[in-house]
C-alpha cells in the first residue's frame, strides 16, 4: 500500500472548506477513485468483503 502525503488546508469557513472537499473528488482519475474505494473497503472489511449484491439481497 502506498502512503499518501499529508497535506493540511485551513478554511476560513465550512462551506469553503466543502466546496474544495467536491472539488477534489470530482478532479479525481476514475483509477484514483477507484484505488480509495478498494482501501476503504478492505478498513472496513478486511481482506474477505461481502460481495455488494449478495450482501444487499433481500430474503
């Protein structure tokens, strides 16, 4: 896993601070979304998710 940077961006207020928070994530590679989406999953998970559709069935 690669480790990212840290970067620190002081907003003089929140709706500043959520406008770059969109933007940022708009301005994104489909990769890079990707990537975060993987990581994030594998936090929550581990390393044995459920699949989403299996998880989302309802019975």
């Amino acid at each position: 896993m690669k480790q990212a940077s840290k970067v620190v961006k002081i907003f003089k207020n929140f709706e500043d601070q959520e406008a770059w928070d969109i933007q940022y994530y708009i301005n994104l590679r489909p990769e890079e979304r990707q990537r975060i989406a993987r990581e994030l999953r594998l936090r929550y998970y581990g390393k044995n998710p459920p699949r989403i559709r299996d998880a989302q069935a309802v019975k």
